[in-house]
C-alpha cells in the first residue's frame, strides 16, 4: 500500500496515541499541546463563565488527529497510552467492528468516503483520523500556468513575518488564470487579505503550514488567516493548513475573547470584523475551496457574509474548546446564496454549521439555498445545526444530506424565529430538510431538535436516527409561527436508540403552529 504521512515540523506530537495505517506508522499530533492538568486546568476556568461554556468532560478540551494519505480499505491500529477498557468508533451508523487487545484497537475503515473517524478510548482525548485519496495532477514549479510562492518567499522556518511577500506574490496570481503554488513549509503571517482578486488558484501543498501570528498580551488585534474580500472566481486548494494560534492568543496572550462585542446590531469600529476567523470570506462570487485544514480558530472557522456561489469541499476544521470558550462555529454563512458544502470533518466549540445574520449591520439581504452533504462533526457544548439567529430576511432552503454528528450539549437542529424585515413582514424560511442523517449521542441533548415560533415553508426529517437513550425531557420541540404556521411536519424513518417510531405516540414531542403533521 502507498501511504503518505502529512507531518508538520513542530507539532507536538501525542502523547496518548501512537497510530499505524496497514503496519506503517503514521503522525498523531495534539492540538493544541496540552497535558492533563492543563486540560483540568481550563476547563475549570470555563466553570467561572456562562454555564453555555462549560465542558463536561476535561479530556475534551483539545483534541489529537492523524492525518495521512491511503487508497482503498486501510487497518487502523491504535495504541493507547493505557490498557482499553472501552472505546467508541464514530461515526456509529458505520457499524465499524473494533478489537480491543490490552492497550491497542485495531479496525478496518471500509472503503466508504469520506474516511473521517473520532475514536474515544476510556476517559482519553478524542482522536480524529483523517483517510484521505491520493492526490493526483498536483501543480508543479516551472510548469505553464503555475507561479512558484517559493520566489517570493523568505522563510520557510516560520521565523520571520511573511505577509508582505506573501501579499506580493498574490498580486502576481491575481486576473492570471494561474496557480499560485505554496511550497511545503511554516509561514509567519499577521494576516493575508487579498481584495478584489479575480481569476486565479491558490494552492497550498501539504506540509504547508500559515501560522496566524497572536496579538501580544493584551494588545488584542484583531486578525483573520486568510481573507478573501469582494473576490471572484477564486480557488483555494490543497492539504495545507492554517494555524490561527487561537490558543496562543486568548490562553497564554490573556487577550479577551470577547474583545469588541457589542451585541449583534450596533456597529463599531471592529464590527464585523470581531470574529477573526481562520477563513473570511465576504462579498465574493464563484468561490471554492478544496482540501484545507484549518485549526486552532479565534472565533468562527469558516466564515462566509454576503457570498454568492460558494462551494465548499474537504475541509478540515480543528478548533476544540481549548482554543476559544464560545463563538467558534465550524462553518458560519450569513446572506449568503448558492452554497455547497461537501465531505466536511468540523471538529469545533460550537455549532458545527450555522447561518443567521450573526452582524445585522453587514448581513443585509436575504439567503438562498445551502446544500451540506458528508458532513462529520462534534463540538461539546452546542447544536450540530444552528439556522436563522437574529436574520431579519428571508433564509431559503436548507439541505442536510448523508451527515453525522458526535457528542452535542444541545440538539440536533436548533432553528429560530427570524426577525420581522426591513418591511415590517415577517422573514421566512423555505424547505430545511434532513435526510440520512445521525446524531450519535441522543443522551446529551437536552432537545431532539427545536424550533422557535419559525416561520417555516415544510420541515422533513428522513431517516434520521439518535443514537443512544434520550433523556426523559428531551422533546422533539416544533413550534410553527402562529401568524405563519408551518405548512407541512414529516417525520419518516425516525429511529431513537434503534427503536423505530412511525407513529407521533411512539416520539417524546410537543407540536404547535403546524398544519400538517406525517409520520410513517
């Protein structure tokens, strides 16, 4: 078998697991690097905020992965830094068979895509596996329609600041039609913003490695990764990586992370700007980006305002609760039409998906239809789905097709009222389905879904399985929007703990505003 290990020079390597692909030893790294008195640590810290924050479960609060390259079924061996007592291989709905022999697991992944996995094992961090496919028909320097980052570049070493090469050899790649090719290597920047670029790639190998330089104690600036500002047919590809050192900056740099939070409506000099997000994306056409890991995010990870034709695919997001104690959404859009999203593994400290118009000053046109499809994601204290927070336009569609999701403090979809438009009516939303879909453990949330008083076309659930006993008061909670009642509830397939409910008795439920109601 042809495996390739995507290593970064410097990552602290785990120091709870060692991982072997098909008998070839492959990298685990911790992210970020914390021992377990500095995970107990922290999350009694979180104890002293909003009881939202809290983490139930201090091993969580960072998370260790492997990332590497194989074709076709691959056996995982893990060992433990302990004898396995118990473990978990989500997502479950893939029904992996596991082997527990002292301290090591071994399991055949299955050919199935995407390979993304979170194996738990005892009271020990979550560890995350990335199985990509070979890549193929990679740019090469020298090749026509190829620009070589390397020329522009510096350092290689991450010891010395690289934006404002890095924003000269953008420049180059800008109207191009070209590939701007990022060679393997650490690259100090503060921030790369790159406006009104038109028509080019940019590709960052693997091995490559943006590091978001953190803001010094107390100073606070505030500083995305990436930036993408009213761009148009412009790619972003490759198994690089971008480190927005959010645990440098909030933890060991003591800046505030709610630093420039007014709330959603006022406008300020920092607004909308707040998030500083790893990937910001505003005001852009034709977007796609392919391939990228992003981790150790300051605020919102994947960030998309005002962006029309988005097309999200293979992205990585690694931001556990160690890096930020809330505004950490996976992918967050707001006003944004035409959006696909695609064989995503969203590892975060909040929802793993949300869209709502989060900066009301900025966020000032209705939404149009999201399609998320092979989506795998966790987070600790939230929804998996979070759709129309404080969004005073209509939302569109919303598609959750074939997607799986892990641990949860919250629900499943969580879909609130939208507020009245410029108008004066109501904003509503159209058709939000979920379709093959699971929630691996139903004995967390404390709803099966909700719904706030929403102004809602039809809402369908599709073969939708909870994994695990729910609790007692743990409702399916679908209250349509008395002025504007919910036309249509269907409720097929639905599975709790395995057991199937094709009759409203057989589902803990409280149904309001609604006109019709199917259940089979």
């Amino acid at each position: 078998m042809s495996l390739t290990d995507y290593p970064i020079p410097g990552d602290t390597r785990s120091r709870s697991f060692r991982v072997s692909a098909d008998h070839q030893a492959v990298t685990v790294v911790e992210t970020p690097p914390m021992d377990a008195a500095e995970r107990q640590r922290l999350s009694d810290a979180y104890r002293r905020l909003p009881d939202y924050c809290h983490i139930s479960d201090p091993a969580c609060m960072h998370l260790h992965y492997a990332h590497f390259a194989a074709a076709g079924e691959v056996v995982i061996r893990i060992e433990a830094a302990e004898e396995i007592r118990a473990f978990r291989i989500h997502p479950l709905r893939r029904g992996i068979v596991g082997r527990a022999d002292g301290r090591v697991l071994t399991f055949a992944t299955g050919n199935r895509e995407p390979r993304y996995f979170i194996v738990r094992i005892n009271a020990l961090p979550p560890l995350m596996l990335v199985i990509e496919s070979p890549e193929s028909s990679l740019p090469v320097p020298g090749d026509a329609g190829v620009i070589d980052a390397g020329a522009f570049l510096t350092d290689r070493t991450g010891a010395t600041d690289q934006t404002e090469n890095f924003h000269r050899a953008l420049a180059a790649a800008n109207g191009s039609g070209q590939t701007l090719l990022v060679p393997p290597g650490i690259y100090a920047v503060t921030q790369l913003h790159v406006r009104d670029g038109r028509n080019f790639r940019l590709h960052l190998s693997a091995g490559c490695l943006l590091r978001i330089s953190p803001s010094a104690h107390g100073e606070n600036e505030h500083r995305h990764g990436l930036w993408l500002e009213n761009c148009e047919d412009v790619a972003v590809l490759g198994r690089g990586c971008i480190d927005h050192q959010a645990y440098e900056h909030y933890v060991r740099g003591g800046n505030n992370y709610q630093h420039g939070m007014v709330d959603y409506y006022t406008a300020n000099d920092l607004c909308p700007w707040i998030t500083q997000s790893p990937l910001f994306i505003t005001g852009s056409r034709r977007i796609r980006v392919d391939g990228l890991t992003i981790r150790n995010g300051r605020n919102f990870n994947l960030n998309c305002r005002n962006c029309d034709d988005l097309t999200l695919r293979r992205i990585k997001i690694l931001t556990p609760p160690a890096c930020t104690p809330e505004y950490a959404d996976g992918i967050n859009t707001g006003s944004c039409r035409q959006v696909l999203i695609e064989d995503c593994l969203v590892a975060c400290n909040d929802d793993c998906f949300a869209s709502g118009h989060y900066f009301a000053t900025c966020d000032t046109r209705s939404s149009q239809h999201h399609v998320v499809r092979r989506m795998l994601g966790w987070n600790m204290r939230a929804s998996a789905v979070r759709l129309g927070f404080f969004a005073a336009h209509d939302q569109g569609d919303f598609t959750f097709e074939d997607c799986d999701f892990v641990a949860l403090a919250h629900t499943s979809l969580l879909i609130h009222a939208l507020q009245p438009g410029p108008d004066g009516a109501a904003a509503r939303y159209g058709v939000i389905r979920a379709v093959d879909c699971a929630f691996d453990d139903a004995s967390g949330l404390k709803a099966l879904l909700e719904v706030q008083k929403a102004a809602i076309r039809r809402l369908e659930l599709v073969n939708v399985s909870y994994h695990g006993e729910p609790r007692p008061d743990a409702l399916l909670l679908v209250e349509g929007d008395p002025g504007a009642p919910l036309e249509r509830l269907l409720l097929e397939n639905l599975t709790l703990d395995g057991r199937p409910a094709s009759r409203l008795d057989q589902i803990p439920a409280r149904i309001s505003g609604v006109k019709q109601v199917v259940v089979r």
